[in-house]
C-alpha cells in the first residue's frame, strides 16, 4: 500500500516532477513505482527504455536545484510485469521546486502520510534559511587552473565520453560559473591527500607504517586505497577435506563499500579527508562529518541515502563505482553487526575486528560474491576485461604494465578493469603485490 515513502503510479503522468519534489523534500526521500495501481495491483509498462528515458530528462530539466546524484531510474519485473523504480533521496538543497513556478507554494510539495501537500510560503522560507551552503557546488576550487585527464580515462574505461561542456554537465561551476570544490576533488591535481596507516598494536602509539595516497583526482587516489587495503587483507587458510576452508581477514565487499562510502559521504567542506587505520586487532575508517539533518539512526541502518555530496555520488554511479541509493550499508551489514558503526556529531566511523580464526564454511571463497568457476548469467563481459582473464589464466604472475602493453592501453585503465572484475567476483589478487599472483574465480561464457 502507498506510505509516506512509497507512491504507486499506474502510467507516466503530468504530475510525475511535483512527487519527486515531495520526496526531495521530505527528510527520508520515497520511492515511485510506475506500472502498478493504487491498489498495489501490477498494470506493467510498454517499451520501459523509452519512459525511463523521459522520466531521467524531465527531472533534470524541470527541478530545481540540481538533482543529479538524488534519484535512481530502475527497470524491474513484478508479477511478470515490466515496472519501472524511481528511488529519491531526501536532498540536502531544500527547498526543491518545480522550475516553472519558481519558489512559491505553487512549485515547493512535500510529503504528508501518502499525499503530496503544497508548501505555504513560511515553511519555504524556513527551509530556505536552513539550506545547506557548503555544498561542493557552491564552494569554489582554491585553484582555478585544473585539468581532468585522469577523469576522462575513468569514463573513457567505462564506455562513456565527456564531451566540451562536461564541466556544466557534471556540476563543476559554482552560480558565478568558476570551478567548484567537486572539480577540485576529481582534477588531476589537488592537496586532498587520504592516509592508510597501520599501527603495531591496539593502539596510536607505535605508528610502524603510513601510506599517503592523493594530489590527485579521488577517483584515482580511490583506486591505490583499495589496492593497498586488498594486499593488507590476509587470508588465513585450514588444510581439510574434502577443500580447504580460506577466510579473510576483512569481509572484502563489506571492507570496500565501507571505503567508498567514507570517500564519497566525506564532509571536504571543514578540508579533513577520510583516514584508514589498520590495528593489530581490527580496521577503523573514519569519515568526517555525521548524519545529514533529519537523519536518525535507524534510517542511516536501513538504507536510506541522503547524498551529502551528490555531484561525486552522481560520478561514482556513472562509473558503476556505487550501484543503487542507499546500497552501500545494507551490503555491511550482512557481514557485521550494527554496533561496529560509531555515529558521532563530527564523523562516523566504522570498525572491523579481525576475522582470523577459521569458521566451517562449504569451500567457497568468503569474497561476497558466488564462485563456482561456472559460467556467469549476468552481463557478457566487453572485450578489454575478457583479454585480462585470458592473460591473467595463462600467466598468473602478470603485472600491471605488462597488460598495459598488450592491450595498448594506459595502467590507470587497467587498474580501473581489475578493480571492476575483483569486484564482480571474476578475479582475486592472492598475496601481496609484490609476491602474489592472480587467480581466476568465474569463466565467461565467450572467453572459453
């Protein structure tokens, strides 16, 4: 049935922009299901790619303020049905009007119980005081002279192109068109420096290593990040029969939404970036800035997303670096339990002790992903991935700037494609970068 958070739409109607207004402005976002009727009955939806296309541009371009990196646009199946999902988080720019009618009770809605209900003019100018400044849109780049190089290879890696006005496109001018503090981040140089630390016991006190990783785009830095906390991430292996039993040190998917999430959620306004500490007995990563207003503790642990930095958050999705609102946490938690979270005023960070000794498992590897060395049945992997596999198979000792050479393109690319097919359970890194090799988890249906 519809709720506060929840509207059914049986077609695509005129009044799709003043719903999603509601949800933007109502502190825990909604969601819209197109194809299903008030009853909950599934109506479906005819030729899903052209609506979904029309409800992406009629939201960016009827809005206001910006609300690229707040929604999500799903094509689902119910009751064998074609529907359509739109997922909005609560924005941090409020209020959100319709363009047309500007910012006045005729363009402001928010959500009441399942209605969408107009603003009056004091609850508008109320959220207007309220509204958030320090946004990375808003505050500008310390230095006007940037070049995104390292960008381009990412979305070029990716499939995508930025074309000249990718700058406007990609939210990186502030009102008086200079370049934002979210340029600044993903430029190719910047003093945005993140640190991996690692201390000899349980405490700060004996620092034994210190690992700086930025002046660089985060997206890049981002990168070295996970590649260092991958080679910390130990495997503790038990010989038995029939297989070996293997568990990480760290839940790798949770170990890696948890870094994403610090980068992307970080508070780079106060100028603190996110810091990653490995102790003797457990991994803490901090990032700086607590729950968005409005936000409690049982919606931060349910998934709900209310983006403090939608422009990067708009990025990390184009780069299917992030994949739906409000993902990221969800996935923690069917690893660990709540408690390892700290939610404080200034950060939140989240704590992992060490998984070291071994549990009964079936013999598959604790990687999140199913590794059955069975075809795949999702998406065929693109050519550059599938020629990775293949180098990796017949020689497992293979560097980076060897596959570089063979596939002609640069490292960052093949760092970008490594970390992708890691992620998607196809590859692992066993040992360290200097000493391990890589093993082949999954076989393409076209790659045997």
């Amino acid at each position: 049935m519809e709720s506060n958070r929840i509207e059914y739409k049986q077609k695509l109607t005129d009044d799709l922009e003043k719903e999603v207004v509601a949800f933007l402005n109502y502190p825990e976002g909604g969601t819209i299901f197109i194809g299903i009727d008030k009853h909950g009955n599934s109506i479906g939806v005819k030729d899903c790619d052209s609506v979904q296309l029309k409800i992406k541009d009629r939201l960016i371009n009827n809005i206001q303020p910006s609300v690229l990196g707040l929604f999500d646009i799903i094509h689902e199946q119910k009751d064998n049905l074609d529907i359509v999902r739109i997922t909005v988080a609560g924005g941090q720019e409020k209020p959100y009007y319709l363009k047309k009618y500007g910012m006045s009770p005729k363009g402001c809605f928010i959500r009441i119980g399942s209605a969408c209900q107009s603003m009056n003019q004091d609850m508008i100018e109320e959220l207007f005081r309220r509204r958030t400044r320090n946004t990375l849109c808003r505050m500008a780049s310390p230095r006007q002279e940037l070049s995104f190089r390292q960008l381009k290879i990412f979305y070029e890696e990716t499939g995508l192109q930025l074309n000249e006005n990718f700058k406007s496109n990609l939210e990186f001018l502030t009102p008086d068109d200079k370049l934002n503090y979210a340029a600044y981040l993903l430029a190719d140089e910047n003093s945005i420096s993140i640190k991996v630390a690692k201390y000899s016991g349980t405490t700060r006190a004996d620092l034994i290593e210190n690992r700086e990783f930025g002046n660089c785009s985060i997206l890049k830095a981002l990168q070295s990040v996970l590649d260092n906390m991958d080679a910390e991430n130990r495997v503790f292996t038990e010989i038995a029969y029939p297989k070996r039993r293997e568990q990480y040190m760290i839940a790798p998917t949770a170990m890696r939404e948890a870094v994403v999430n610090a980068i992307i959620h970080n508070d780079y306004a106060i100028s603190a970036p996110p810091k990653f500490e490995f102790f003797s007995d457990r991994l803490e990563i901090t990032s700086m800035g607590g729950l968005p207003e409005g936000i409690g503790k049982d919606d931060f642990f349910s998934g709900l997303s209310v983006p403090r930095n939608k422009e990067l958050m708009r990025i990390f999705r184009d780069l299917e670096l992030v994949e739906h609102l409000g993902s990221g946490i969800p996935r923690i938690l069917e690893n660990y339990p709540k408690d390892v979270f700290e939610l404080k005023d200034n950060y939140i960070r989240v704590v992992f002790p060490y998984q070291i000794k071994i549990k009964k498992t079936t013999g598959k590897k604790t990687t999140g992903k199913k590794t059955t060395g069975k075809k795949t049945t999702g998406k065929k992997l693109k050519e550059k991935p599938l020629l990775i596999l293949k180098y990796c198979r017949e020689n497992p000792n293979i560097t980076t700037p060897q596959l570089a050479d063979k596939l002609g393109i640069t490292e960052d690319g093949i760092n970008f494609h490594l970390r992708k097919l890691r992620d998607k359970g196809y590859l692992q890194r066993v040992g360290g970068r200097k000493q391990g090799y890589w093993q082949v988890l999954l076989v393409e249906a076209n790659d045997e």
